[in-house]
C-alpha cells in the first residue's frame, strides 16, 4: 500500500515519520493508501517552511504580472482533469459523484479571480497633502504562510487560500487533512508541471504534531484553518499568540426560516438538499428549520423530500447521498440523534441504522428528522455534522431572529418567503456572516468573501476575494518630498 510523500521544494520526498495511518473510503472502507503520521512529522514542517523560506526571497520580487501566469496554466490543468480529481474525492470523502464536480469548480473559480490580483494588489496615492509631499501606499507580502485543511472539501477549501496566496508573492505550506490527502496529492501532481520556482508551494502530511509545527514555526507568518470550533480557537490562539496573522473558520448550526408565503415545492426541495447535501458535513449545512405560522403543509413537503432521498456510494451517478466520513463519526451523529430523543425529541424520519446493498460496511446515516427539542436543549445548539434536521416551530419573524441571535454560532442564516419588507429585515438583523434568501446554502462566490461571525469564524479577514489579498498582505505607507533645490545640487 502506498504511503503518501510530501512534496518539499519542488520534489516528492519521503516524510521522516515512518508511523500512518491508513486513508479509508467511507463507503466500502477500502484502504486507499497510508499518510506520514507521528511526532517526526514535525522535522518535514522545518524541511518545507526552510525551501519556502528560501524561495520567498526570488518569489516576492516577481512582478505580480508574472506571478499569476503559473495560475492561468493551473486553472487549465484543473478543467483538464477534472473528472479524475472529482472521483478521487468522492472515493477517500464519501460525497456524492455531482457535488464533488460542483466542489472543484469552485476550486477553479478561486484560480480564476486570483488571477485578478494584479488589479486588487493596487492601492491608494494622493498628491500634495502638504505643500510639495505626496503619501502612497503600497501592498507586500508576508513570508511564509501556510494553510491546514479539513476532510469535508479537500479539493475546494485549499484554494480559498493557496492561489491568492502565492499570487501576492508569498510562499506556501500546505497541510491537507490525513483523513482525504489523495485529492490534493494529486492537483500537486499538476502543480509540479507549472513553471513555478522549487519551494514557492509545499505540502506535508500529519496529524496535531504537523500543525502544532507550523502554528509554533517563527518563520510562518500567516495560517489559514477551517474546522470546527474548538480547533479553530485552538489555531488562533496559539497561532496569534506566537506573533502570526490567522484566519480560522470554525463550525456552525446553521438556521432556516420558512415563512408562510414561502413556495413550498420549490423551498423543501432547496432546504432538503441544504441539509442532506454531502451528508451534513459541510459547514454551510441548514440544521434547525424554523417554520412560522402553520407548519403543516412544508413539515409533509420536507417529510417526503427526505424520505425519497437516494442514499449509497457517491459514484453512482444515481445517489443523492453519500456516508459519513468515518465509523466513529456515524457513531457520534447517532448518539448526538439518541441524545436528542432523551430531550423530548419526536423522530419524524430515523435513518439509523442504515445498511446499503454492497455497501454493508460503509458509515451511512440516511436523512433523519427530529422534531419538537427543547429550544433550551443541548441538540438543538450543538453542531451535529451529519444527516440530521432539527424541526422548529416559532410564531413569529421576530421570534425566529431572537433564537437565532441567541446562539452562539453565526456562519449562515437563511429565509425563505414571497415578502420582501420580511427578506430586508431578516437580512439585516440576522447575526450570521452569510444570508440566504430563497437559498438554501449561501455559499459566496469567489470574489466575495467566506463570512462567518461568532463561534464561526476567528481572525478579521476571512478567505476569498478582497479579503484573502488583504490578509495575504501587509501594508507600506509611503511620504515622499522631493524639494527643488535639492535636485540643483546633482
């Protein structure tokens, strides 16, 4: 069985840790391969952030014009294969074979607009703001950053950092999560075919050891991170407290509102595949459905959305709904489900249990619905991460805002209706970094940035966009006077 190689100033290596652990398809728990992981892992974090030390001196003076061609190859390379990469993903992360697609090509659209860095790297001059002295400022890069990645979308979270990254002249370590490396392993298969200098990008493999490296590395400037809350404030902390910059995504439990003059056809098929869609595991997720008013009709519409959805294994081009990442996983979403019914939760739908033709072994947890927890409960507040809807009935718009602002997390919010007096004020006074109306994941495009407020998010930049060119940079003012008689001197 192959074990996995770091890819180390432009050269595959062998990692100085001889301890794996093995990559396991979540489907049919077949063993995909074996990732560096151990202690000595943390000698291949100092073998890569040395090459990108190194490389960083060359690379930051690169014009950026020049900087963001590699991109524009890479961005070719990624459409070229993209089929492969989707199937890889679905194979080590369990989703299905038509959200991996969607998932690479947000990858790619990533490329795409940091190709614009050029324009976005531009800053402010004024002339003359005292009599004879011009102030401009100028944007440069940091160093050495780096990026530590999760399971859920290997091949799309890694380049709301990496492109923009390197465009503005940094250099680049990346720590894919050891539970889905083949995804990137092999988009660095087509980075080493890009006219890139060695140790501009680096990945190591490894577990808390490799992190921990990074985050304590003086030469590392700057971390990316998404994962859940509780590592994502460990990353921040021990990263901002030895002096780096950091942007840590965190989880979320994320709320829909259903209005009574909302389509319901169109709104429980959207909301069933915001739920369901890659099993739960993706932070974007809806969670709590809040309906308002009279419930009736959108519980049945959503009861049968869910129950006809197609669970397997995610290459069938037929399924819906693929499995957890892993066994303990499913095992926890269904202590989490046991944990809600113990509250006083009514399971509308129980897909406990799950067993799939072929499939018997693999981590399926089919779409399951509870209703009626306590609004004071532990479930209803907790991120779940799998198959799971939480049934919610409120009496008003106000009502459904002040149990939203009320919880501690603020990744996404979204509601669903025909009013657009009831659209503004939710989207207002909604505490969540991504509003959705009528839409059931407010994913932002590549040129806006990934909000999340609260719990959700750690840092002041997130990725994406502006804001991953700001964060990828530090700014220089500049007062400059140049009097005449100075000039007569020369």
């Amino acid at each position: 069985m192959e074990i996995l190689n770091n890819y180390i100033d432009g050269n595959w290596v062998n990692s100085k840790e001889s301890r794996t652990v093995d990559v396991v398809n979540p489907a049919s728990q077949q063993v995909l391969g074996k990732v560096p992981y151990g202690k000595d892992t943390a000698a291949d974090v100092a073998s890569a952030v040395e090459a990108a030390s190194i490389a960083f001196k060359s690379w930051s003076q690169v014009p950026v014009m020049r900087r963001v061609q590699p991109l524009y190859r890479l961005k070719q390379l990624l459409e070229e294969h993209a089929e492969d990469i989707a199937k890889t993903i679905t194979m080590e992360c369990g989703k299905t074979l038509a959200e991996s697609r969607g998932e690479l090509q947000r990858a790619i659209e990533n490329v795409e607009v940091a190709c614009g860095t050029p324009t976005m790297m531009q800053s402010e001059f004024s002339e003359n703001i005292a009599s004879g002295i011009d102030e401009f400022m100028i944007r440069q890069p940091l160093g050495v950053c780096a990026c530590i990645a999760p399971f859920n979308f290997p091949g799309m979270i890694p380049f709301w950092f990496l492109p923009y990254a390197i465009a503005c002249g940094n250099t680049f370590v990346f720590k894919p999560s050891e539970k889905v490396p083949l995804t990137m392993l092999k988009v660095f298969q087509l980075i080493a075919q890009l006219d890139l200098p060695q140790g501009v990008i680096n990945m190591v493999h490894g577990g808390k050891e490799t992190v921990d490296a990074l985050l304590d590395h003086p030469e590392v400037k700057a971390i990316s991170f998404v994962g859940s809350t509780r590592v994502a404030r460990y990353i921040y902390s021990r990263g901002a407290a030895n002096g780096k910059r950091v942007q840590a995504q965190g989880g979320a439990k994320n709320p829909v509102v259903i209005l009574p003059d909302a389509d319901i056809e169109i709104s429980s098929k959207i909301i069933t595949d915001s739920v369901f869609g890659c099993a739960g595991q993706r932070c974007l997720a809806a969670s709590n459905i809040i309906t308002v008013g009279d419930n009736g009709t959108i519980k049945e519409a959503l009861y049968e959305s869910a129950r006809s959805r197609n669970t397997g294994y995610g290459l069938d081009e037929k399924v819906e709904m693929g499995p957890v990442i892993t066994s303990e996983s499913r095992s926890r979403v269904e202590h989490l489900i046991e944990k809600g019914i113990a509250e006083g939760a009514k399971v509308l739908l129980d897909g406990r249990k799950a067993s799939i033709e072929g499939f018997e072994q693999g981590n399926f947890i089919k779409p399951t619905i509870l209703e009626g927890l306590p609004l004071g409960g532990e479930i209803i507040r907790t991120e779940i991460f799998g198959p799971v809807m939480s049934l919610i009935a409120l009496k008003t718009v106000d009502e459904a805002l002040d149990f939203i602002n009320s919880g501690h997390y603020g990744n996404m919010a979204c509601l669903f209706t025909s009013s657009g007096a009831n659209a503004r004020k939710f989207r207002n006074q909604a505490n969540a970094g991504n509003i959705g109306i009528n839409i059931g994941v407010a994913a932002p495009m590549a040129q806006f940035p990934f909000s999340g407020w609260k719990d959700s998010f750690f840092g002041d930049l997130h990725g994406q966009g502006r804001h991953a060119i700001e964060f990828f940079t530090q700014t220089k003012v500049v007062v400059e006077r140049w009097p005449k008689e100075w000039s007569r001197k020369f």
